[in-house]
C-alpha cells in the first residue's frame, strides 16, 4: 500500500487510527483484524468476527446495516 516505503524508515512513526472507535481499552476496535479469523463473506475471503459454524457474530459498525 502506500505506506509501504515507510515501513522501514526508522524517522518515520506510523500510527493506525480507527473513525468512530469505542474508545475502550484492548482490541476492540478493528475487531475482524484484532480477533477475526478468517471466513469467506459474500464471496470475499476476509478476516470475520464468526462462530465455529461460520456463522457471522455482531459486532459495532457507524454504518448502517454493517453490523458485522
């Protein structure tokens, strides 16, 4: 991605941010990324917040009808 060449730049201090994160403390936010696993979601093959059936489980979205 475009933050690639500074991977590696030891001047340089990346810091990932989420819009409209809970604020709590631990992972999360992000939650697919922090505690996903991965599963297959309309044809795309993603990190989900899923069951052992691989049923999708709730979690907290700003947008409307991604509450997952």
């Amino acid at each position: 991605g475009m933050f690639h060449p500074f991977v590696d730049d030891a001047s340089v201090r990346i810091i990932g941010v989420e819009a409209a994160g809970t604020g709590e403390t631990g992972c999360f936010n992000s939650a697919p990324l922090n505690l996903g696993t991965p599963g297959v979601l309309h044809g795309a093959y993603s990190m989900l917040l899923q069951n052992s059936d691989g049923q999708v489980e709730p979690s907290h979205s700003i947008s409307a009808g991604l509450d997952y």
